[in-house]
C-alpha cells in the first residue's frame, strides 16, 4: 500500500504545482511582457481633450456647438439626400431644403470652424460624442446638398466652396482622435472630393476657379493627422475600455488583468506605430497582426501566460487592419482629385485630355502625383475624349482599370483585388451603380 500512497502523493503535488501555475500564469504570465520597438513614441504629442476643454481657438469648438444646437433633430430626408449625392434627378428631393433650413445655424456653426486653421476633436469619452460625430456626418452631407442646389441653380463657383468645406470638415475630423475619428473624418473627405470630381465635368465652372480649388486641395492633403498618431490614441482608447472592462472585478484582479493588457497592448501597438511610419508598399502589418492573433495557435503556448490580456487584445487588433487601407485610399482620392483639376483645366484650354500626365508638368502639375500604395505614378489612360486615372489598389497587383477595389460590385458578388480607379465618366458611372443597388434592394 506504501508505493500507492507514495504514487497519489506525487499525482497530488503534481495537481498542486499545475494549480499553481495555471493561476500565477493567468494573473501575471509565466514570461517576461513583451517590449514595443526600441525608442517608439506610443503617447500622443497633444493628450486627449475632454469637451470641456474646447475653446473658441480650436475648430472643434464650433463643431460641437453646431451638435448642441441640433439637440435631438432626427433626419427624415436621408433617402432623398442619397438621391441627391447619386445624381438622381427622377427622384424628389423636395423635403432636403426644410431639413437644410431646419439645420441654418448648425451649418453656420461649421463653416465658423472650417475657417479656423486649428483643430482637436475631444476624446470619445461618452455615448454623446460618439452621437456627436454622426451629427457632424449629417452636416456634412447637407453641406453637399446645399452645392447641389447650388449647382442646379448655376452657381458653380459656391458648391465648389461648400465642398471644400467638407473636405476641410473631414481633415479636422482625423485630429486628435482614435480609429473611429479616422474613419468618420475620412468617409467626409471622400464624400467631398466626389462631389468637386462631379462639379468639374458640369458646364458652368471656369479654369481660374478649378486652379484655385486645386491649390486648396495640395493644402488639405498634408492637414490630416498622421496614421501613427490615430494608432497612438487608439491605443489610450483600448486601454480605457480594457480598464472598464475589468472595473467589476475585485482589486487583484482588476489590476494584474489591466497591467497585462497595457503591457501587451503598448508591444502589440509598438509594433503597429513603428510600421505605420513606413509606406504602404513596404508595411508587414499582416504580420504583425498574425504575430499577435490566436487563431491556429495551440492552447498551451497561450493559455498559461497572461490568457485573458491576450484574448482581449486578439479581439481589439482585427478592426485595425481596414482603417490603415482607408488611410491611404484617402491620399489616392487626393492626389485623383488634384489630377483631375489639372486634367480640366487642360481639357477647358485644348479642347480634349492630354496623352500622358507629363503633359500636365509643370504648367499645371509641379509633378506627377505618386500612388500612395506602390510608389510609382498614378496610372493613367486616354480613352477618347475620356480618360481614367487609377492606383493599383491595397493588392499592390495593376489590373489595368479593369475592375474597382471596392465600387461598382453586384450585390452578393465576392471579388479579391482590384484596382482604385477614377474616370471622367465618374458620374454617370456612380449614377448607374447607385440605381442597380436600388432597384435590387426595392426587388428585395
């Protein structure tokens, strides 16, 4: 009996030992935190501002007092507004002007704040100034809508004004703020530089107003805040709600947990920042991402070392990955938009688009503008009296213009790849791919 007492003690302080383990690796890892990067930067220049903290210096001030005086307004035109961005002139867009009305002092309120050249957006600290951000979306929208008037009514030269404001809108909207910042202020940018693409095929605009919305143009494109520093607050973001997802649990918990995920969150960032600081071409953010994923790793190169840090973390980095493309889309509308001024301009003065953008240089390019994702020249086609200008897209792969990244799909098709392509038929283009998805959707 003595060898099977002596075997249970051993399976005993085996079990024991395991116990032990298990909890001293689930509460404080059994392997040194991981470090970010020697001498990354991982804390903002500015630190976050509360909305107690604006002042009337700060462009956001005014867009925030645009929200406060929009109290509660609910949008019940938001259809026809659709309609109205698309080129849809079969639809009535009667109800925008009273929503445009209705809305008089909050637009003025923004176009208060675009003339300031400063701006940081205060923190997303509450449920109110996320719904804030969705206000200014909408103010956006209708300061698009009230060109479009302007547009209807001959007056090319304000719509052009009131797109570039939103343009300008959508800069400031990157400033100071985490992804969710990046991504709304980015959407405006883009909504922006459409509608001036859209404003440069009609009939009424003049070559000395298109150069003067170009020069505004090569302004608002270095004004956005930098990839790296929208990481570097979403990395204060995700450590705020890492510490209010551990704010109900008891005291050792909630600090050994907390400190986890900060360590493994200031490497994993780390990572990220100092990656972001190169090219798009020459980024291994796919790898940073699988480096620090879970999926397809064995359970126990995991699980005894710091597992609920590195579970939220794996849950946080995904979302990621998009807005750093979107980033550099936003650049490539940019330097489209630019190019087609220049492309009007010499259309206005020759009576047709050049053969090659070299054309353009440096009468009215200093040079020609650089794909963001692959560092060559945007490319660029004769097509007739038309032409498209197009970048290779986030696959890095020329598909000649063949087919667009992320416009222009059936419903339901999956397609890989693809390039970013803008044409001089834009409009009508848009208008087409807007009324298929609608009549699908109503046949829905």
């Amino acid at each position: 009996m003595r060898p099977v007492k002596r075997v249970v003690k051993w399976v005993c302080w085996l079990i024991g030992l395991f116990l032990v383990l298990m909890l001293i690796g689930m509460l404080w890892g059994l392997t040194p935190y991981p470090k970010p990067p020697k001498g990354v930067r991982l804390t903002p220049l500015n630190p976050p501002l509360a909305l107690t903290d604006l002042k009337p210096d700060n462009a956001a001030y005014f867009y925030f007092k645009a929200c406060d005086q929009m109290g509660s307004y609910t949008n019940k035109s938001s259809s026809q507004m659709d309609a109205l961005l698309a080129g849809d002139t079969n639809t009535d867009t009667f109800a925008i002007g009273p929503t445009i009305a209705d809305c008089r002092e909050a637009l003025n309120l923004v176009r208060q704040g675009i003339a300031i050249n400063s701006c940081q957006m205060p923190w997303v600290d509450s449920p109110d100034t996320s719904t804030n951000r969705t206000k200014l979306s909408l103010l956006g929208r209708l300061l698009i809508c009230e060109g479009k008037f302007a547009e209807r009514a001959g007056n090319t030269d304000q719509a052009l004004q009131n797109y570039l404001a939103v343009v300008k809108l959508g800069r400031d909207g990157t400033q100071g703020g985490p992804i969710l910042d990046l991504l709304i202020g980015n959407g405006a940018t883009a909504r922006g530089t459409q509608a001036i693409r859209y404003a440069l095929r009609g009939q009424g605009v003049s070559a000395r107003s298109i150069a003067q919305v170009q020069s505004q143009l090569e302004q608002l494109r270095t004004s956005g805040q930098a990839y790296d520093e929208t990481l570097r607050y979403e990395l204060l973001s995700s450590k705020q709600m890492c510490k209010e997802t551990f704010a109900q649990a008891n005291g050792l918990w909630m600090t050994t947990q907390t400190r986890n995920y900060n360590h493994l969150a200031d490497a994993a960032f780390g990572e990220l920042i100092e990656d972001a600081k190169n090219p798009f071409w020459r980024r291994h953010s796919d790898a940073i991402f699988h480096k620090w994923s879970l999926e397809g790793r064995p359970v126990w190169t995991w699980a005894w070392n710091r597992p609920i840090a590195r579970i939220l973390l794996a849950m946080m980095l995904p979302p990621i990955d998009t807005p750093g493309r979107r980033a550099v889309r936003t650049d490539v509308d940019f330097q489209a938009t630019i190019t087609a001024c220049a492309l009007r301009r010499y259309e206005l003065t020759h009576g047709k688009p050049p053969e090659q953008l070299t054309d353009l240089v440096p009468d009215l390019l200093s040079l020609v503008p650089i794909d963001p994702f692959d560092g060559k020249p945007l490319r660029y086609r004769r097509e007739g009296s038309e032409w498209v200008i197009w970048s290779v897209g986030s696959d890095l792969k020329d598909d000649n213009a063949a087919w667009h990244e992320f416009k222009y799909q059936t419903p339901g098709e999956e397609r890989k790849g693809g390039d970013i392509f803008f044409k001089s038929t834009e409009p009508q283009d848009d208008l087409a791919d807007y009324l298929t998805r609608k009549a699908s959707k109503k046949s829905s």
